[in-house]
C-alpha cells in the first residue's frame, strides 16, 4: 500500500483530513449536545448541509441522471451512515466517554475485513480472522464485559459503548454499500442523497423534541453555534464528501484504514478540552484492538505475500 500512496497520494491524503475531523467530532459531539437535543442536533446539521450542497447537487444531476433503479441503494446509504449511524453516535456519545467511542469506532476496519469478505469477495487470511476476534476481546473490554461478570457495571456506560458499536456496525454496512456504487455515481450525489435522507428522517424526532421541551433552542450560546457549523461545515460536507471521493478511489477496507487516526485527535482532545482519564482497563482493551485492526488489516498484504495458500 506504501507504493500506492507515494504514486497517487490525493485519495489518501483526503482519506486522513476526513478522519482528523471525525477524530475531532467525538469531542465537539460531547460538547455541542450538552446544548443540543441529539435529533434536533441531528435534523439541523443535515437540513443545512443539504441546503449548502443543493446548488452542486443539482447541477451534478443535470450531466448524470439517478436511475430508478438506484434509488432504494441511495436511500441505504443514507439510512445506514447517517439516520442509524448518527443515531447510535449521538444517543452513545452522551452516555460513554469520548476516549471510549473514539477506541470502540477502530471495530470499524475490522467489522470492514468481515463484510469485505462476506458482500464484496476480498480476500481475507486466517491472520485476519484471528486479528478479528482480538479485535473484538478488546472491545468487549472496554464496552465493560469486566465489570457485567462482577456485578459492578454501569448500566448508562455500558448502553453508550454498545451504541458507539452499532454506530460502526451502521457505517460499515452503508460503506459497503456505497463502494458497489460509487463507479456509477458521483461522491458528490451519494454523499447530498445521504444528507437528505437524514434530514427526511431526523424530522419527526426532532419535531417530538421541540414539543416535550420547546425552551431549549433560547439556550444555545455561542459555543452551541460554534460545534454546530464544525458538524456542518467540516464533519458533515468536507469529510463525508472526502471520504466518498476516497473511498472511490481505493477500497473499502483501504479507506477504513485511516480510522486509526480518529482515536489520536479524539483522545489527545479529550484529556485536554474535557480532562478525561484512561484507566487500565481501557489501556488493555485499547491494545487488544489496536493489535487485532493491525492483524486485521494492515498485517493483510504482508501474510499474503508470505502465506497464499492460507485465504479464507
């Protein structure tokens, strides 16, 4: 893969930007819905990058015309990276740390490996199975498997960890998706489809939020407005657009490569901005994941070389 970077960097270096910001959304996530309903922070983050995506969108769909046939795909795609995806996060972040989600969102590489496998063919070695299963120790770990067999779990952490990885669940399903149609279209149109099927769906959510508490948008100070235009303009449109434009690029394993990075910016800005504490059990859980992705998926091109005959 080193080769494939230094020939043609754009799609890699789009790659990484895409997953600083989304490393940096786990904690203006946490902070921004401390003012925020997470549907009502859904439905505006949405409404208005669709707004701002309308124009190009529409003059994209004037050179290349959506097929009918296409569109439950599209609709998917919006359903799964942003209605279910940005439920778990949102419902999941206000419960669990932000070092928690951003370690538990490295399944995502390694949830790729197994639907690589299972919807689109790519090969996978028993070395990545095993980095698989380590993978997912890890994040039994951390998720508090521990403290269910002691008796001394927290039931609020415990639902938001295992929200963050139905979150991953939800992204990798949608990304899987989004490959197989990314040569037809362009990631500018799946990504404005994806938007505006959260929007649709985020309505009613947020609608039932306004009317069990109508006084929260006179709360919002300054710092509210500042996490929301970070989700619009950065974590909405720049990284989901370079994600996509990334992603047709390469491969969707290869993309979810550069999760790895998320977890650096997330908890580096967690200790500093919100003062949170790594304990050992996280360190233990952490490094079982860390070294079942590697195994996973960087260690995939190496024990090709050296073990072909062992494909799953």
């Amino acid at each position: 893969m080193s080769s494939q970077i230094l020939k043609k960097p754009i799609p890699y270096i789009a790659l990484i930007i895409a997953h600083l910001i989304w490393g940096a959304n786990f904690v203006v996530a946490k902070i921004t819905l401390q003012e925020f309903p997470p549907m009502s922070l859904a439905l505006l983050r949405f409404a208005i990058a669709s707004l701002l995506l309308a124009p190009f969108f529409l003059a994209e769909t004037t050179k290349v015309k959506i097929e009918k046939a296409d569109l439950p795909k599209l609709v998917a795609i919006g359903v799964f990276i942003i209605v279910l995806n940005i439920t778990f996060f949102f419902e999941g972040i206000k419960r669990t740390s932000a070092i928690d989600a951003s370690i538990l969102s490295l399944t995502v590489p390694i949830l790729s490996v197994l639907f690589g496998w299972w919807f689109l063919k790519e090969k996978v070695y028993l070395v990545n199975l095993l980095g698989v299963a380590l993978g997912f120790a890890g994040a039994l770990v951390i998720v508090g498997l521990p403290q269910v067999i002691t008796g001394t779990v927290s039931s609020q952490m415990l639902t938001g960890n295992l929200l963050i990885i139905l979150a991953s669940v939800s992204w990798v399903f949608g990304a899987t998706i989004s490959k197989k149609i990314l040569s037809k279209y362009s990631s500018l149109i799946i990504t404005a489809v994806a938007f505006l099927v959260g929007t649709v769906a985020f309505f009613i959510p947020a609608a039932l939020e306004y009317i069990h508490n109508p006084g929260w948008a006179s709360q919002i100070t300054i710092l509210g407005v500042l996490g929301l235009t970070f989700m619009v303009l950065l974590s909405s449109i720049s990284a989901y657009f370079l994600f996509e434009w990334g992603l047709s690029k390469t491969s969707v394993t290869i993309a979810d490569l550069f999760h790895y990075i998320e977890p650096f910016a997330a908890i580096g800005l967690a200790v500093l901005i919100l003062g949170e504490q790594m304990s050992n059990q996280f360190l233990i859980g952490a490094v079982l994941i860390a070294v079942g992705a590697y195994l996973g998926t960087l260690a995939k091109e190496a024990h090709h070389k050296i073990h072909k005959a062992h494909r799953v």
